[in-house]
C-alpha cells in the first residue's frame, strides 16, 4: 500500500499560515464562530479527506488547467463560502502526494480561469 501525503505549496501554504494566525488570535479574542474560523475548519477537514483519497476532489478537464500552473492534472474541491483549494496529484511507486497549489475565494478561482461575471 503507497504512503499519502498532502502538501501544501507556496499560496496555499502562505494563506493557510495567514488565516491560522488570524483565527488565533480571533480565538483569544472569544470568537468561535467567525468566517474565517469556519474556512480553517473546511481547510482541515478536506486534508483529511485527501489523506485517504488523493482523488476525491473535482477532476478539472486539461483543456481548462491554466498553462501557467504547469501540471498534469488539477483537482478541486469546495471549501466553506464559495472558497476553493486546487491541488495535483504526482505518484511513484512508493507514494501518492497531494500537493496543494491554491487556496482562493471565487472571484479569484473565476479570473484564474477566466470565467466571466454574467
């Protein structure tokens, strides 16, 4: 059985590590509630879910992956408040590695790839 691993890369990571600190110190604050809160919460609960299924989210067509993600396949899944985190899957023989390339709001998503406001 191959080892799975998520991994959250450069955005990803870095609004990750921004909304954690903000929901640290929304929490000292006596917040449990907040959106942001509520975003983390999505965010960690769809890591889990990919620990035991890399496959779970999404599948977006080639056709429409952004050439300036430069990946073979891209996945995403629906976080809290109209939020999406995009991730690629790489396997060897040994592992599978989910790597989380973006964690954006959906006017964000909808530039990415460029979808128009109706």
């Amino acid at each position: 059985m191959k080892t799975i691993k998520v991994i959250l890369k450069s955005q990803a990571r870095k609004e990750y590590e921004t909304l954690s600190k903000l929901v640290q110190e929304q929490r000292k604050e006596g917040k449990t509630n907040s959106e942001e809160i509520q975003l983390l919460k999505s965010i960690d609960k769809k890591v889990e879910i990919l620990k035991y299924n890399p496959a779970y989210g999404k599948n977006i067509p080639k056709k429409l992956i952004p050439n300036t993600l430069d990946v073979d396949n891209l996945f995403r899944l629906e976080l809290t408040n109209y939020w999406r985190m995009l991730y690629t899957i790489r396997t060897n023989e040994v592992e599978i590695i989910s790597f989380v390339l973006y964690i954006i709001d959906h006017p964000t998503y909808d530039k990415m790839f460029g979808y128009k406001k109706r």
